[in-house]
C-alpha cells in the first residue's frame, strides 16, 4: 500500500520515493511526541534529499501525511478532512526538518495556530545527516500576558522527556475550562471586534466603542476588542498575517465563534478571513442590517430591510457555481448559457422591483395621511437625531404612551407620530423617527429615505442630542450633516440636549451656552415645559391662526 507524498516529488529518484513512503509504516509510541529512531530517519532522508520533509502525526501516533518541501519550507496540505478530536486541537500535530535556521520561525507558528495543530516542532539536520535539536512549540489555551504559544525547551529527540498524551490532555482541558457554559454560546454569538485604522487613536476608540454599542444592540455578547493602526490596509486579510494569527488564537481561548469589523470588508476579504480562521465573518454594515432585520415590525419596515439585504447581497454573490449552473440554460425559455449567478442576480432584481412597488403603495398611504393631517392644519414637529438619544422617550413623556424605548442602538424602525398640546393651548403632531447614525450603510439609508419623507414636510426638526454621551459632539456633527445632505437644513431647527440628568447644572449650562441648545431630561417631565414653549414660539404664527386653541385643565397635558 502506497500513500500520497504531498509536495513536489519530481526528480526524486525512485529509491528515494519508496524510502519516503515507507514513513507511513512508521508509529510511534502515543505517549512519545516523536520517536528517536523516527527521528534519525526524517533527519538522513532531509540531508539526502536536500530538502526539508515533514510528517503529520495523529495522537495514536500513526502517521497521517508525509510533505515533502524544498530547503526553506515545507507546505502543509489543507488537512480539513481530517476530523477536529474532542477538543479545539486538530488532534495532528507537525514535526518537520530545518536546515540552517535554529528553531520554529513565523511560519511555523502561522500554521500551528492555523491549522490548530497538536504540536509544531522543527527538527535541525546536523551536516552529518544527524538529527540535531528539536524545537516544540503549542498554542496556550489562555494567554498569559498576551503569549500566545507556548515552548518546550529544545533538546535532543532521544532527550524529549515530555509526555505527549499528559501535555495534550491538560491543554485540551484547559481549553475546554475556558469553553462557556453551552446554554450561553448556543444561544448567543460570541463575537471579538477589530477595528483597523490609520487615523488616529481617538477616532478609533470612539468608532469601536460605537461598534459595541451596536453588537450588544443586536444581542452579540463581545468578548474582547482589538484595534490595530496600520499605514495600509491589507488587501487580503485588512490585518496583517500576524496579527491575524493572534487574532485568531484569540478566538479561540475566548471561545469566540464571530469577528466582526468595524469597516466594510470587501466580500473576497470576508471569504479569505473566514476560510483562514475557521469563524464567521461580518463587517458593521452587516451588522447594522442584523439589527434592522430583528426590529422590523411594520411591513413597511420589514420591506426596507430586506431591500437593504438583497442590495448588499447582489454584488456579493459569487460566480464559483458557474460551471455546474450553466445546465440550467436553456430549459422553460431562459436562453442558453444562463449561468445560475445571473439567474440568482436576476431574481433578486425581479424581487427588489416588486418591493420597490410596494413601497410605493405604501408611501403613497402615507403621504394622503399626511395631506389629512395638513388640511387639519396642525403643525408638525419631528424629532430627530443619533440613535440611542432619546427620541422615544420623549415622545412617550409628552403623550403617556408607551412606545418601545430601551437602551439599543435602533430601538425604534417605524416613524410614528402623536398629538401633543403645546402650551397657549394649540395642537402639533410630534413624529418619532428611525435613529440617525454616522456612516449609515448606503443600501440602508436609501431603504430608510421613505421613512424619512416624513420629514420634509415637518415644521420644525427638534434635534435631540444625548448629551451624557462621550462622543456627542460626533454624533451631534454627524446628525446636522445628514440633515444638510438630505436638503433639510432650510427647516426651523432645534437644538435639544437630553440626558441631563445626568450631568451636573453647571456642566449642563455651559453646554448650553456653547451650543445654543435647549436642554432636557425626557425621563424628568418638569424639565419639558420650556421646551415646549420654545417649540410654540418656534412654529410658524400660521398654524395659531388656523387652530382655536383647545384648553384642558387635566394633568396630561399640562407642562
Ligand atoms: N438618564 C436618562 N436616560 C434617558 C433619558 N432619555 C432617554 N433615556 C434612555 O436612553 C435610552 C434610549 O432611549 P430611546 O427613547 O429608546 O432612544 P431613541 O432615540 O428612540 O433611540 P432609537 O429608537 O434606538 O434611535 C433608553 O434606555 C432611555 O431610558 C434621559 O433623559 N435620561
Ligand atoms: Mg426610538
């Protein structure tokens, strides 16, 4: 029985390949990482060949690959079929021979964390073909001051007292320690975030705190965060290599199961990091779309997510079925050589169109309430802002509704709008709207535009700005740009600090003087009614003269 010898093996005299396949007969004791005499031969078959060899041992100590390489490298086949133990570790671990450089180098760790292997060793060759040091290296399930592998002490191969089963087991035990509770991991992703920049530390911590905000939003428990500052990007992987291995032992001692990037990944970026890392892979506009998607409850809402999806989704589709699809052409009238890509592609344009459609309906709809409410003549205030300010909690503090409002990014989809009494006794319709956010995916933000119709046709924008949160002025920044790109900035405007109650009177009124803003705690209703008379200043004198004010002396409407 012969096996495969992986690598290039041309020119290998015949004699010479039986000798290599004769490896596979080999064993070595389970207990032993590798035998002395197993050893000697990988040692005299390297100075022979001139080539570096290497061999894949299982834990019964069978050997599962022999790889023959050139002077400098061996490369390791894609070893996925072999079935990961009951560990994390692939249950193979790699010895394999050097010539000039002592001990493991960076690609020798590279696959060890890769690949998941039990152990990597390099094995020097002596010039007299006499197996020099070996050099063993293994992955440290829980990162000590951020090691990440650990080493035996080199020493002879006969000298190589260590216990390989003892040392597999503990560290297989001390994985499966760090393992969570399976409730907790079947039920949520447990995700590692990495934000890549070359600007500056500041800017990267905001952007990755925001990044958390909105994993938790979307019930991801974040286990760890990681910003690397490079001058470039990598192309392939966005980190480099390195810190892609790091990246990814990581994971693997926090039982992480998804990395999630704070920028877009191009769809050959998400591909090679999770073919390399074994984990799923998202980037933040994904993300943000998983939130849209939990939260849509009205068809409206659910309609511009699955827009946004289907747009993200189109230029990610991949060609790689074409050569089995392209049997699908040329049956029920589809024209020969249709690949199943295009058919894909064609479907969700055909879907994108007939929802398209039926938003228009919709918006429709929404539009002749709006008319209604105008020959009413009631004056429109809408409340806009970063998500997370507050919008919704005002707009139940002025009404005693009690629309959901909770402490996630994108709590609120679908705009909403109420009757609110303004002081002087006249009426106003205040809406809620969908959460404004920096750097709002495209697909996202032209699903949401029909939301946002809303408000071109408001009155007056009341800008609500949490003012606890360490990045408002961001935030604050971002909103009033949106606001100006969307061709709104013409609208009476309102600066509206909320979440006062959480920082002190003093900090409260310079803010305010700074920013020529109005300042608010929507959890505190008595601190609501100068706002209110502002906004009756603020509206257009029209409205008054349309409306015979309404008096009500009970305590709903009274601020
Ligand atoms: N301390 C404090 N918390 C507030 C105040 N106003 C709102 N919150 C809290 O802030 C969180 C977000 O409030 P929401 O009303 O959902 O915010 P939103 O602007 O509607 O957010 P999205 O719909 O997600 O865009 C909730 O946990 C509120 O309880 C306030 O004045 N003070
Ligand atoms: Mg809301």
């Amino acid at each position: 029985m012969s096996k495969t010898l992986y690598g290039n093996t041309g020119g290998l005299k015949p004699s010479l390949i039986r000798r290599l396949e004769r490896l596979y007969r080999r064993r070595v004791p389970p207990t032993k990482i590798i035998s002395h005499e197993l050893a000697k031969e990988l040692s005299t078959l390297s100075k022979e060949l001139n080539r570096q060899i290497g061999i894949l041992l299982t834990r019964r100590g069978e050997v599962e690959s022999v790889i023959v390489g050139d002077y400098n490298q061996i490369v390791i086949p894609a070893i996925t079929r072999y079935r990961e133990a009951e560990g994390r570790l692939r249950g193979l671990r790699c010895i394999h021979t050097h010539f000039s450089h002592e001990g493991l180098d960076q690609d020798d760790l590279l696959d060890l964390a890769f690949l998941r292997l039990d152990l990597m060793a390099a094995l020097m060759v002596r010039a007299d073909g006499l197996p020099g040091k070996i050099y063993v290296a293994h992955l440290l399930p829980s990162g000590h001051n951020g090691q990440h592998y650990g080493y035996l002490d080199p020493v002879y191969p006969w000298e190589l007292a260590e216990d390989f089963q003892r040392l597999i087991a503990s560290l297989e035990d001390e994985l499966e320690r760090k393992r969570p509770a399976k409730e907790v991991s079947d039920r949520q992703d447990r995700a590692i975030l990495i934000h890549v920049t070359s600007r500056s530390k500041s800017a990267a911590a905001e952007s990755i705190a925001e990044l958390k905000e909105l994993a938790r939003s979307a019930g991801v428990t974040v286990l760890d965060t990681i910003v690397q500052r490079r001058h470039k990007i990598d192309p392939r992987f966005v980190v480099g290599k390195g810190k892609l291995s790091e990246l990814f032992i990581r994971a693997m001692q926090l039982s992480a199961n998804l990395l999630i990037f704070d920028q877009e990944l191009s769809p050959s970026q998400i591909r090679s990091i999770a073919e390399v890392t074994e984990l799923r892979v998202i980037d933040r506009t994904q993300l943000i779309l998983d939130i849209f998607a939990q939260r849509a409850k009205s068809r409206e809402g659910k309609i511009q997510v699955e827009m946004a999806q289907l747009r993200y989704l189109l230029p990610r589709l991949r060609s790689r079925d074409d050569a089995f699809s392209r049997l699908t052409g040329g049956i029920g009238g589809r024209g020969p050589g249709e690949t199943k890509l295009e058919i894909d592609r064609r479907r969700i344009k055909d879907r994108l169109a007939r929802l398209e459609r039926e938003l228009k309906s919709i918006s429709a709809q929404r539009k002749l309430r709006r008319q209604r409410r105008k020959r009413k003549g009631l004056p429109v205030v809408a409340i806009v802002g970063y998500t997370n300010a507050g919008k919704t909690t005002l707009l139940n503090q002025l009404t005693g509704d009690r629309l959901l409002a909770e402490n996630k990014l994108f709590a609120t989809l679908d705009p909403t709008s109420r009757r609110v009494l303004l002081p002087g006794g006249y009426m106003a319709i205040f809406t809620d709207t969908v959460g404004f956010i920096r750097d709002l995916p495209q697909d996202l933000e032209r699903a949401f535009r029909a939301t946002l119709e809303e408000l071109y046709e408001a009155d007056l924008l009341l800008h609500l700005i949490d003012v606890s949160n360490p990045y408002f002025e961001e935030q604050l920044e971002a909103v009033e740009n949106i606001l100006e790109e969307m061709g709104l900035s013409h609208l009476p405007y309102l600066r509206v600090f909320n979440k006062i109650d959480l920082l002190s009177p003093e900090e409260v009124e310079i803010l305010k003087r700074r920013w020529q803003a109005q300042a608010i705690s929507a959890l505190k209703k008595e601190t609501l009614k100068p706002l209110l008379e502002t906004i009756a200043q603020t509206l257009p004198p029209m409205f008054y003269q349309r409306q015979s004010p309404i008096f009500i002396d009970h305590g709903k409407y009274e601020y």
